[in-house]
C-alpha cells in the first residue's frame, strides 16, 4: 500500500479533528488511529 506523504497528513488531520467528538467513544478511538499513524 503506497500512500503519500499528503494523504497521510491529511488523514491525521481529520482524525484529530474527529477527536472533539462529544461522543467519548469515538474521540478516543480516532485518537487512537491518529497516534498510531503518526507513529508510523
């Protein structure tokens, strides 16, 4: 799977922005998957 730079970024950034959920659940569970990506 070749993704690029960009669209990594990208990615990152909606799911951080999802992270302001007001459904608790789901704020942590993209923070999750922003974290993970990032460390990647």
């Amino acid at each position: 799977m070749g993704f690029d730079r960009k669209s990594i970024l990208d990615k990152i950034n909606k799911l951080l922005a999802l992270s302001n959920s007001p459904n608790a659940n789901e704020a942590k569970s993209v923070a999750k998957q922003a974290s993970d990506l990032i460390q990647k």
